[in-house]
C-alpha cells in the first residue's frame, strides 16, 4: 500500500488456510464465485480504520480520513474455522458456513491487494497522513477474532464485487444448525465449479468441551436422498 505517511505493519508467515464465516444468505459468494471487498463504514466495529488527527490538521485532516475509509476496500478472514463466537456472530448462530482459501494463493497480492495479520492494541494511532496502513490495527477487545485482511483502494465507481476462481477455496464447512436444503444448494455449486479438491467438513460440538470440532466429511449431490438433495458418504 502506499501512502504519504507509511505505518508499519509487522508481516507474519501465511498461513496455508484462512477462513471466511458467511450467514446462510451469502451463498451467494458460491453462486457468483465473487467475494465483496467492503468498506470499513459498513463493519459493526465502530472504530474500524480510525486514527487520531492532530489538533493542527483541523477539518483538512479530518476529511482525509473520511475519504480514505470510502476508498478502502476489506475482505475479512481468520485463522480459525472452529471459534464459536465467530459462528455466533458472523454465521448466524451456527446457521451459516465457512469457506477456507488458499493463503498463499497469487489472488491476495494481485491487483494491488495487501494481505496481512491485524495487530491488536489499546487505543488508535496518531497520524498527520492520511495511510491505508491503519486498516490493519484494532482495538484488543477483538483479539479472539484471529484476523487477517486482504485490503486495496477502489475507486468509487469500481465494482466491489471481486471475481475469483473456484479452485482458490479449499474447504467448506457447514454449520451443525444449517438447513439440509441450504447445504443442498452449496453441494450443487460446488458440483457445478467441479471443485473435486475441495474439503467438506460438519460442525459438531465437541462431547466434553465447549469447543467445537470440524468433522471431514466425503459429500456427493444426489437427486434421490430423501429430498435434501445430498449424500454423506461417511
């Protein structure tokens, strides 16, 4: 990224996975095969890409901000496909899914995207510069999140919408609360893109822990299962 005043941003060995939780109505992005790149004025954090502005910037300073955070565009992942905050909160209370992507793919650096580990702290920086950089620090209140951003600037008539291949997401995990028909359409797509390397897993509560567990499951589309549309195989 650039930037007049860079901050810097620890870089952190990718992983070879990092996930993305999705609510049930986003089976869109399988449909589609297009992930959203949004804005950090439309996620639930508050102070989501904020930064202190010197007193001497004044309204000038202020502005720069404001529009950096329109310019920006975020997609959201973490390291963890079981954390059960993460399913309540972004999956609809177990409802929805999980898509883990290939980390190391030329997907995350293409196009001038920037992939990175947020850094968890106690309060925000102070910046005379207006710097993307900023997007990668958080308040430590979010740490069980995990969080990694792939993050670029769009200019404001540029589509959000990214498109990308099927064969960049490497698992899917269904949440242990989704409806069978649900899961009956993300089998269909899955079929339809031919993602034959694709992992299948079912979330289960763990017997004696509150944890859960992502089971490996082999999955078919089948047209004659009892109506819900697929076949477990183990």
């Amino acid at each position: 990224m650039t930037a007049a005043h860079s901050v810097e941003v620890p870089k952190s060995p990718v992983p070879a996975v990092l996930y993305k939780y999705l609510p049930p109505e986003r089976i869109d992005v399988l449909e589609n095969m297009g992930l959203r790149f949004s804005p950090p004025s439309q996620f639930n954090d508050t102070f989501d890409t904020h930064y202190l502005v010197p007193k001497s910037q004044g309204l000038t300073g202020k502005a720069a901000r404001s529009m950096l955070k329109n310019r920006l565009g975020i997609l959201c992942l973490t390291e963890r496909p079981n954390n059960h905050l993460m399913w309540v909160h972004y999956a609809s209370n177990h409802t929805g899914f999980v898509l883990g992507f290939n980390a190391r793919a030329s997907f995350f650096q293409e196009n001038n995207r920037v992939l990175r580990k947020v850094v968890y702290q106690n309060a925000p920086k102070v910046l005379s510069e207006a710097d993307a950089s900023v997007c990668f620090y958080k308040s430590d209140e979010w740490t069980y999140e995990q969080e990694w951003r792939c993050v670029r600037e769009f200019q404001n008539a540029e589509p959000r919408v990214v498109e990308i291949e099927p064969a960049l997401i490497t698992h899917i995990v269904f949440g242990y609360r989704m409806e069978t028909w649900q899961i009956a359409r993300i089998m269909q797509y899955a079929n339809g893109y031919e993602m034959n390397q694709t992992q299948f897993l079912l979330s289960s509560p763990a017997r004696s822990f509150w944890t859960f567990e992502n089971i490996p499951k082999t999955m078919t589309v089948c047209d004659t299962c009892s109506g819900i549309g697929y076949l477990i195989k183990d």
